[in-house]
C-alpha cells in the first residue's frame, strides 16, 4: 500500500485480516512504523492496532 495514514489505519487493518491478508498487515505495519513510529502517539495507535490484532487471534 502505497499511501499510509494513521487515521484509516484500524479500518485497513481490519479489512486485510477480514480478507486474510496477514502478509499485506505486516507488510502495512511496517510502513506505518517506518513513517509514525518515532511519534509519542505511535503508542496509542501500538494499543489499538493490538486489540485488533487480538480480534483475530493474532
């Protein structure tokens, strides 16, 4: 994926583990650390991409 935003970012996670696209979630993951995750808000978004992750057992 090409564009990253943190504000899509649950809802794209979302969508790739409903298509079961856990190749493209990291793949996604990664970008979204490379450009936020020296950010102090990249913990909260850590929390809820957690969560969501757990939704899906993983």
């Amino acid at each position: 994926m090409a564009k990253t935003a943190l504000h899509l970012s649950e809802e794209t996670f979302r969508f790739l583990l409903q298509a079961v696209d856990t190749e493209e979630v990291k793949h996604y993951l990664e970008q979204l650390h490379a450009k936020y995750g020296a950010e102090k808000r990249w913990a909260i978004f850590a929390k809820k991409y957690a969560a969501v992750f757990a939704e899906y057992g993983l």
